[in-house]
C-alpha cells in the first residue's frame, strides 16, 4: 500500500499592534502582553483566514504583509479538496460572517479549529487565550462592547465558498 501524501500545516501569527500592545499593556492593563493576535492558517498553497467568513490568499499576501512569526503545526493528509469542502461548511456556519466577533468567534479561534481538523493539534495557548486575558482586566471590560463590535477582515484575500475558483 502506498503512503498516503504530506502537506505541511503553518500558522501564520501577526501582532496587529506592531509592538504597541508590548509598550503599551503594562500601563493600560496593567499587564503584560506581548501582541495582539491575528493568524491564519497555511496549507496547500494558500493562506486561510476566518474571520467575517473563510477567506484565502497567497501566503503572506494580506496588507499585513509578512507574518511576524510562523509556527509549524504540523502536517495533514487531508487533501485540497476534503479541505476546502470543510471550509466551505465552517464558512456556513461557525465562521459566517455575522457570527464572527473578536471575543468568540475570531481568526484565532478559526486557526485553532482548522489546526484541529487538519493535525489534531491545537495553535499555542498564549494566543488563543489572549481575549480573556485582556477581558479579566477592568480596562478590558470596559472596553467589551466596542470589541465586541469590531470585525477584523484584513484586506487581500478572496471568500473561500461553493463552488472554489482557483486564482
């Protein structure tokens, strides 16, 4: 029997504060974080990012530019079609783009899940748990509503949905 493909699995991680929140938190939260996180996931040659819905670019080709970091996850043997149709039903459900605030429903959360479905291992805790964090302080409450209005949907990447058009 043959073995079956490996495709690489990244996270790709950007501080949306390009280093503010590092000189920033001590003083407004009164402590210490080292960014605020946005990530997406790249595999199969595109860069996937849920937030306001499923959307994928060429890696790196956000107006974030570059990421800051990229974490190996691992690899998958889920193929570019299994995948895509996964997103496809994640895009209609969990990560529409109502559904999606910076709280619960957010590129973090969407990475996490993904990592899950394609490698079984979950993106490191220090980002995941970065809005309760910042919600634990008075600062963060305070500033809940206006967060939890805020969609984050960095420009440059194309809605993953039926049918999937190659760019």
């Amino acid at each position: 029997m043959e073995p079956p493909n490996l495709y690489p699995v990244k996270l790709y991680v950007y501080d949306l504060s390009k280093g503010l929140a590092r000189r920033l938190s001590p003083i407004m939260l009164g402590k210490q974080l080292e960014g605020i996180w946005h990530t997406s996931i790249v595999v199969h040659k595109h860069e996937f990012f849920g937030s306001g819905g499923v959307s994928s670019c060429p890696p790196g080709g956000t107006l974030l530019g570059p990421a800051d970091s990229v974490v190996d996850v691992g690899s998958t043997e889920v193929t570019e079609e299994i995948f895509l149709e996964y997103l496809s039903s994640l895009g209609e459900s969990l990560f529409r783009g109502e559904a999606c605030n910076l709280s619960e429903h957010n590129c973090n959360t969407f990475s996490n899940e993904v990592a899950q479905f394609l490698t079984g291992r979950k993106i490191p805790s220090y980002i995941t748990d970065l809005p309760s964090e910042v919600l634990s302080t008075p600062f963060g409450q305070a500033l809940r509503p206006l967060l939890d209005s805020i969609q984050i949907q960095p420009p440059g990447g194309s809605t993953v949905g039926r049918p999937y058009s190659q760019s």
